[in-house]
C-alpha cells in the first residue's frame, strides 16, 4: 500500500490502476467469508468502500514476496477441479470472491473461472479484472493472455454465473495515440464503437 501510496503521489501510477482503485473504492464490502485471489503482493482489503467481514483468506501461487497464503495454489495446475486443496476451499465457502489482476497469467480462463463459480457460496459475489490492452510484463514468462468484452461475458455464461456487469477501463491520456495507431498500422476495428478504446473490464459476476 506505502508504494502505491508514493507512485500516486508523485504521479507515477497508470492510468489502467487508478481506474481500478476507483472502481474497489465503491465497493461496499459486508460477509462473513472473502477470497482473495492472487492477493498475496497486493490485498484487496483497505481497498475497498468498506470492509466487515468475519474471515478473509487469500488463495496465491506464494511464487512472489515473502508470505504465507492461506491456500497456496497455482491456478495453472491441471486438474483444477479435483485437487484435495479444492475441496478444503470450497469448505471454507466464500461469499465474496475477489481476483484482480490476475487472468493474463491464465492459460486456461474457462477452467479459472469455473473453479472461481464452484467454490463460491450459492447467491454469492466474484469481482474480477481482465486485461484488454496491455503491454507483456513481469513475470513475462507468465503473461499469457488478453480479453475481449465479448469474450469475458462468454466466460461466465460458460461457467455458470446467473448474471453480471462489465464495466470498461478506457484508454484516457493515450486514446488518441491509440486511434492514431490503429491507423497507422491499417487495423480495421469496429466503426462508430469505442469499445476499441477499452483496455480492460472490470467485472461483478453473480452466482
């Protein structure tokens, strides 16, 4: 958080991160039990609106920083659904489910957010970031995908969530170096849509 803190401060943090420090300060969190997905460098709570919650746990690789998860796994694992650590987490039942950050390092999206569905307490709440425009970045060797609208809202159809809202992280400062871009390179996008200009979604899916 101090880091974030300083990059804010001196104008140093993305436009891509504020938007969603923005969209988590709107957030109101109340429930017994939250998940937070890949949380283990960065937790969501402190982060959001507010926060009452009676336990919260984080699900992480533990393949960065220097902490303990509360479940180590690595979401690349295949098998996903039937690993003894699996059930142990859908014991724990979470009613809210945070993963930010985190889907570009997916191989295997359908899976994650089945599993994401799965583990979840019946009526309950995943809030998840998918990247759209994104340089590759560290740990480059894990950065593995980028998302379509379309595609994320296929996603949890696929997985079984009964309803969602999507919500676009645009590009701001560089819209116009973006359109410049798409033309200089001959790229046919969509006419009359801005939804070119979306560099990533932001997302509240219901179980």
């Amino acid at each position: 958080m101090f880091v974030r803190k300083f990059k804010k401060l001196f104008g140093m943090e993305s436009y891509y991160r504020t938007q969603l420090e923005s969209w988590l300060s709107a957030i109101d969190v109340d429930c017994g039990r939250v998940l937070d997905i890949g949380g283990g460098l960065n937790p969501v709570r402190g982060r959001t609106k507010s926060w009452r919650v009676g336990e919260y746990k984080i699900l992480d690789n533990g393949l960065e920083g220097d902490f303990s998860p509360d479940f180590k796994l690595d979401l690349n694992t295949e098998g996903l659904p039937d690993l003894p650590l699996t059930e142990k987490i859908k014991r724990f039942s979470p009613q809210i489910i945070f993963c930010l950050e985190l889907m570009e390092y997916i191989i295997d999206p359908l899976s994650v957010i089945r599993f994401i569905h799965s583990i979840m307490e019946d009526g309950g709440i995943a809030y998840i970031s998918f990247p759209s425009i994104y340089p590759v970045h560290e740990p480059s060797e894990y950065d593995f995908l980028r998302y379509t609208r379309r595609g994320v809202s296929r996603l949890l159809e696929m997985s079984g969530f009964s309803g969602w809202k999507i919500e676009s992280r645009i590009a701001t400062k560089g819209k116009e170096n973006l359109r410049s871009f798409y033309s200089s390179e001959k790229m046919k996008g969509l006419k009359n849509s801005d939804i070119i200009f979306d560099i990533g979604y932001l997302v509240m899916a219901h179980k």
